[in-house]
C-alpha cells in the first residue's frame, strides 16, 4: 500500500539539484513567485498564453526541474465563503498535468499566506495531490500498483521533516479509508474487509480481533445480526465484528471510541431499494472505513497520552426468505425492545449494538468520549451537501468537541457542520405501545423528514442504553458523525472516489497536529 512519499525541500532550485522532475507552483499572484528569473520567464510567456495565471497550465522550461513547469492559480482566497480547499483542488489540477506529461516526482511550491485560514495550504495541497492520484484496490491489484500510480514523491518546498511526517500519516490514514470504502462488495466481504485490517496492522501497536462466530454475534450483537439474518445464506456474505485498539506508552489522558458502519453492501433488505437506487452500496461502509483509516493514523503517529478503541460491523444487508421486516420488534445488546420501522435503516441497527459494547468500554475509561461514523442518512446529504454533519449530546457541547473538529478541519480542507440533538428527536423515536421501548424510524426517506439526520441520534442513545434523562452530569460526550455528503467527491457514489472523511480532521483535532 503505497502513495507519493513527501520529501522536504529547502527552495525551488533544490528541486532541481535533487533530480526532481516537474516543479509545480500553486499561487495566488505570478509576482509572489521568489525566483526572479523564473518569474521573468513566466511574465514573458503571458502575452503568448492568456491562459497564464488564470488556469492549470504546463510550460516547457529549461530553467525548472525537469523541464516541466506547472502553474495553478488558486483563485480569489480573500472573500469570507473562500476556504483551504482551493489549495486542495489547485494540488488535485496540477498532478494531473504532470502525470499526464510523464512526471513521476514533481515538487511543489505553494505561496504563502498571511490568513489564518490558509495557515495549512502546503499540506492540504499536498492530500489534494494524494486524493487524486488514488486508485481503487482492485485495479491496482489487477493492473499493478505502479502502472496505475506512478508518481512515486513529491518535493515539498518550504515544509519540514516533521510536518512532512504527520501529514504522511493522515495520508496514509485515508488511503486505508478509501480503499475500504471504494472497494466493490465481493472484494470487501464482512471476512476480507476483516483481512484487510489484520494486513494493515500487522507489526503496529493497534491490536485486531475479529468475532465471526455466528452464535456469539447473535448474543452480543442481536442487532447487527437481524441485519444480517438473510446474508448467513450465503457463508461468504458472514458478518464479523472487527475490534481494534491501541494503547498509548504513557500515561492515557483521554479515551475515544468509535463505531463504525460497516455495511459491505445494503440492498435495502425487505424495504428494497428500487429504480437503481442500489447502484453504489457497496460504499455505504465509508464509516467502518473512515474509522479504520483514522486508526491507521494512530498508528503510524503512536500518540503517548491518548488510548482508542473501535469496533467495526462489516454486515451485508441481503434480501431473501429470511430477511428482517418492519414491525418486528428486537432486543438489543443494551437490552431496549427495538421496533423496526423500515429495514433500509438498517446502520443504526448495527451502531446501535457496536456503541452498547463501547458505552461499556467508557465506564472505566479515562475521560472517554463516544463517536458513531456512518454514511447513514440522505438527509444529511441534502441539509448540508458535501459537508459532514456532526450531531452530538449535551455533554459534548458543553466541552465544545463538535466545534473542536470543525475547526480542525477548517484549517486541514475536511470541513463540517454542526448539528444538535433535541427534544422533537427523542419525540420521534419514542414507542407507541408498550411493545416496544423505541421505534428505529420512520417509513419515508430520511431526505424529506424533517431533522432527518438528527432523530436516528436520538434513537442510538436509547438502543445503545445511553439514555441520558436523568444524567445530565454523567453522561458520556458522544458526537454521531454522518459522512453521506461528506464520503465521496461530487456526490457520486457509485464511481467517486472516496474522500475518507473525516480522518483529517479527526486527527488534526485529536493529535495536536
């Protein structure tokens, strides 16, 4: 599993010295360029070329390394709506130029910027770079890593070593997201998506076990494994829990926990999805991916103060004669009577088991924090486009957390939008009998019900027997974080490439970075 190593550089004649091979200048004006010459050159050429300073363009000069100049203008930067991921988009413009003209190790210059929000532009654009130039898994298995991703480095004029070597790791990080995620559903069954993490963590301080027995899944996931009664059909379509952990090597300060949707593939089960509407889920594990991939980055940083522990459902969400239905009525691990309001919802399904186990986990844990990441709703998609919206509790507002990653990842180009938990949630999801302890949703799309993306919150808190009405100081900081806009580039999520959000942001916020 590789992607272009960063390597420090000290100006943009070092790049040439050290035997790169395209120089790419990422700008907001020609005249910020420090080379003189160059800049002379270039202002030179402007009247031949009105395309110069205006858009992506490739010159031929003998002066820079490798004869290849590439410049990309960032745009306007100086309005209030203007954001970092204009340095991201200027990264993913100018390594398509250069790998289209030959270029294995371009270097790259970025201007830079007084503005606080742009304090980040060096590295959002170089995991702009990264994003792009990502494969998925199967062609590279197929075709060969190098013959689809050839650019093997990049020069990062103006960074240092140790920057260089966080940025890496988030990088690495979202590679794990993405393959996951973009992976098609029989090269990422429940037992391969598994593989793939024992692979990825072998010889690293995060730690795998993987539950596949069946019996054991129905007892301590019963949930998880309605979702998955139809799958067990087919013996390769098994579901698995896969649990990873790292413990840090000094003394713990904080404790995250994570759950993660893992839904290899959700036909819509007995509420099937229809008109082409299952075209592309085989990515609705982008939030067992993204956990995954931000545990990736753990381990490449090995934090000293900070312990993590996620569980992951890897479930297929089948159709057949023993699929779950609405209105059956199913305890949970937490042991709340859960009524089924359409299986199509079937994520919090699978969340809500996986977060009981966690909840567990942060009795005894050191300030513990609870996170859910899924690609769970399209009114998430709808309310807040390809942002990612986090919902959290009260006792997560009041220690700022939601804010705290938004912020993050303003600086870092993984933005968010914050969200709410409330009173008109919980009235949702409450039961209409005394069947049953709680509904799981409604039978309408989540995309026209009003605070779709915020009730199914509300309805992990009770499933998972977090249910805080009487523990307004105890209760455990919990942020629900839904990625359906956020989890794949433009909104396409059969042919996109995955984005692997929010691991920047998670790691910017949570590492110190």
């Amino acid at each position: 599993m590789s992607f272009p190593t960063p390597i420090s550089l000290s100006s943009i004649a070092d790049a040439k010295a050290s035997g790169f091979d395209a120089l790419i200048c990422i700008f907001s004006e020609i005249a910020a360029i420090p080379e003189l010459t160059l800049r002379a050159e270039i202002e030179a050429l402007q009247p031949v070329d009105r395309r110069i300073g205006k858009e992506p363009v490739l010159l031929h000069l003998a002066s820079v390394a490798g004869g290849r100049l590439i410049l990309v203008p960032t745009g306007a930067l100086h309005r209030d709506f203007d954001d970092v991921r204009a340095f991201s988009d200027a990264g993913k413009a100018a390594v398509q130029l250069a790998k289209a003209a030959g270029a294995i190790r371009p270097a790259m210059w970025v201007q830079g910027q007084t503005d606080a929000r742009y304090i980040k532009a060096i590295e959002v654009a170089y995991l702009g770079i990264c994003q792009a130039l990502w494969q998925p898994l199967e062609g590279r298995e197929a075709l060969g890593e190098t013959a689809v991703e050839p650019v093997l480095e990049v020069g990062i004029i103006g960074s240092n070593e140790t920057v260089l070597k966080q940025v890496a790791a988030i990088e690495a990080g979202r590679r794990v997201g993405r393959d996951l995620c973009g992976a098609e559903p029989e090269r990422m069954t429940p037992a391969r998506f598994a593989e793939y993490c024992q692979q990825v963590f072998s010889g690293t301080a995060v730690t795998v076990a993987v539950t596949s027995d069946i019996a054991k899944l129905k007892q301590d996931y019963p949930l998880l494994m309605a979702v998955a009664r139809s799958s067990l059909m087919v013996e390769r379509h098994h579901p698995a829990v896969i649990r990873l952990e790292y413990n840090p090597s000094g003394a713990v300060e904080q404790t995250l926990l994570f759950a993660g949707k893992g839904l290899v593939y959700d036909t819509g089960g007995a509420d099937l999805k229809i008109n082409g509407g299952m075209a592309g889920m085989s990515r609705d594990k982008g939030g067992a991916a993204a956990v995954a991939g931000f545990m990736k980055t753990i381990a490449e940083l090995a934090p000293n103060n900070l312990r993590v522990i996620a569980e992951i459902g890897a479930v297929r969400n089948s159709i057949g004669s023993d699929a779950f239905v609405a209105d059956e009525i199913i305890r949970s691990y937490a042991g709340v009577r859960v009524r089924i309001g359409n299986t199509d919802a079937e994520g919090r399904l699978v969340l809500a088991d996986l977060l009981a186990h966690l909840h567990r986990d942060a009795q005894t844990a050191i300030n513990p924090v609870l996170f859910t990441v899924a690609t769970l709703t399209g009114h998430a998609a709808r309310a807040v486009g390809p942002y990612t919206a986090l919902v959290e509790n009260g006792a997560s507002t009041r220690l700022a957390l939601s804010r705290k990653i938004a912020e993050a990842g303003e600086v870092w180009g993984d933005p968010s939008e914050l969200s709410s938990s409330r009173r008109e949630d919980f009235q949702f999801i409450r039961p209409r009998t005394c069947a049953d302890d709680v509904l799981s949703c409604n039978n309408a799309p989540s995309s026209i019900t009003a605070r779709g993306h915020q009730f199914p919150m509300a309805f992990l808190v009770v499933a998972a027997g977090l249910d805080q009405a009487s523990a307004f100081n105890k209760a455990v900081p919990y942020v629900h974080i839904d990625i359906a806009g956020s989890g794949v580039d433009g909104g396409d999520w059969q042919h996109g490439k995955p984005s692997a959000a929010p691991v920047t942001s998670l790691a910017a916020a949570f590492l110190s970075l």
